[in-house]
C-alpha cells in the first residue's frame, strides 16, 4: 500500500548539484527505511543511500562526502542531494522503502526493500 514516486533527475554539469525527491503515500512512512538505488545504462542495479526512520544514514563508499540522503517524516518524502556530481554517476535513480520494527534501523541490501519508484533519470555532462 505504498507508492513511491522521484522526482528532480536531469542534465546537470560536472561538477554541480541535483536534489532528487521521493514521495511515498500512505500513513506510516516513519516506520520505513529508505533507500536510493541507480542503474547505469548496460550495468547492474547498484546502493547509494538509505536512511532509518529516526534519521540514521548510510552511504556507498563511491559517493561518501558528495551525496547526503534526508528525509520529512511530516511530508512522508525522502531526498537526494547529490553535489560534486561526475560522470560515473549518470544513471536512472531510484527510491525504494522497507518496512522496519525498529525506526534505528537502514538496509542497503536491495532484497530487503518491498516497494520502489519508477525511476528518475540524472545524466552527468563530461
């Protein structure tokens, strides 16, 4: 009973920022860890953030210190802000929730998330 949809994927210059958004229905998103996932066109679907309920954060080691994962529980909506952004980062972004028992915890395992985004395309120039 949730739905997940990003918003704020484009063309953006090496170098610059992009805040990707996700907003989820229903009633009890503080109950839901979040996560951002990319794909690179002709590669794998790959982690690049979650966040607990209450807050806690974690990152992939490719974009620690550019890319922070936030969200407002009174808004039920998740983002991405994405600075000194590169090439490699061009991919379809997508955001995922997993129903949590404990608002403390984040998974970056793909297969623990049970509802996704359709995806937002943010393309890097060179």
């Amino acid at each position: 009973q949730v739905q997940l949809v990003e918003s704020g994927g484009g063309l953006v210059q090496t170098g610059g920022s992009l805040r990707l958004s996700c907003a989820a229905s229903g009633r009890t998103f503080s109950s839901y860890a979040m996560g951002w996932f990319r794909q690179a066109q002709g590669k794998d679907r790959e982690f690049v953030a979650t966040i607990s309920g209450s807050g806690n954060t974690y990152y992939a080691s490719s974009v620690k210190g550019r890319f922070a994962i936030s969200r407002d529980n009174a808004k039920n909506t998740v983002y991405l802000q994405m600075n000194s952004l590169k090439f490699e980062d061009t991919a379809v972004y997508y955001c995922a929730a997993s129903w949590m028992r404990s608002s403390r915890t984040y998974t970056s395992r793909a297969g623990d998330y049970n509802y996704w985004g359709q995806g937002t395309q943010v393309t890097v120039s060179s």
